[in-house]
C-alpha cells in the first residue's frame, strides 16, 4: 500500500452524512463506508498508531463501541495492550465504574479493575468528539485506576458540540488529536 501524507481528504470522503438520524435536525455520521474500504480504514488505523507511538503509550483503551473497532487494530499495529472502556454492567468480574451527565440524564462506563494499573501509559481512541463526556470520564477512569493518560485521538471531532473544551482542561497537558473536524 502506498502511505498518504495526509490521509484527511480520503477519511472524510468515505464518512456518510445520514440526516435526520437517529432524530429529526441530527445528521449521523457513519463511518462504515471508511471502514469498509481497505485503503481507508488502514490510512486510519495508521494515523492512529502514530499517535499513540508518539504519545509513548503503552496501552489503548477503546471506547465502546466503535472506539472498539478503531483501538484494537491499532493496538496490534502498534504492539500495545488494548483495554475495553464499557457500559455499565457488561463486563463480568470486579470493575471500576465512573458515572457521568449527558445533556438529558448521566451514564457510566466501566472498566475491569486489573487491566490497568500504575506504570500504564494509555491512549484512549474513539470515533467522535462530541459532547466530550463520555471522553471526560474514561480519562477519570484511567486515573482512578492508578494509570497515567497518554492522550486522546479520535477520527473526528463536532467541532460545533464544544467537546475539545470540555475535554482539553481534564486531559491536564496530555494531547487531544481529532484526524478531522466537521
């Protein structure tokens, strides 16, 4: 394969504009053309790598669900351990959890209590930056579990939903990359 530059044009060009979805006035954004596409999902996965690389992580945390399907590659890619951030009550065993609010209501995700721990570097890969809340409490997660944040990367970020702000005083220094903002 031949390595892109600058791999913005071609990502932007496989994410599908669904209006109205999964409300009337919101428009989707679905990334399973860019995944779909060999050519396009490498271009990602590999920018992604670089980031955590450059980062000096040591372990990538995926942010269910898509986050799962952007992490885990790039963890292989990059020889790196990849962790599971989850809803609530799916993941089985001893857990640590971190509720947070959405604009009507709260969340909260866990993560298993062994997989991460002190010495641990971890990059944490989604596929949008909107809100910044579900972000916000995997870092506090991390945290809370002893570890050390080596930064964010996500495939895009809502410029519009104020997210960045949210997320960039609780990354305390640590690098926020978006590959795209729309």
């Amino acid at each position: 394969m031949t390595e892109l530059a600058d791999p913005s044009a071609l990502l932007l060009s496989r994410i599908r504009d669904v209006p109205d979805h999964p409300e009337p006035g919101v428009t989707f954004k679905d990334i399973t053309p860019l995944l779909a596409d060999p050519v396009a999902f490498t271009a990602l996965t590999e920018a992604l790598v670089e980031s955590s690389v450059r980062s000096g992580a040591t372990k990538v945390v995926g942010l269910e669900a898509r986050g799962f399907i952007l992490a885990a590659p790039v963890a292989v890619r990059a020889g790196l351990g990849f962790i599971p951030v989850r809803k609530a009550g799916k993941l089985p065993g001893a857990t640590l959890s971190q509720a947070y609010d959405l604009e009507y209501g709260s969340a909260e995700i866990e993560v298993h209590a062994e997989d991460l721990a002190a010495g641990d570097r971890v990059m944490v890969i989604d596929d949008v930056l909107a809100t910044g809340g579900t972000a916000e409490a995997s870092l506090r997660l991390i945290r809370r579990a002893g570890a050390e944040v080596a930064g964010v990367a996500v495939l895009m970020e809502l410029g519009f939903l104020g997210g960045r702000e949210r997320l960039v005083p609780a990354l305390d220094g640590a690098p926020l990359e978006a590959l795209l903002t729309v």
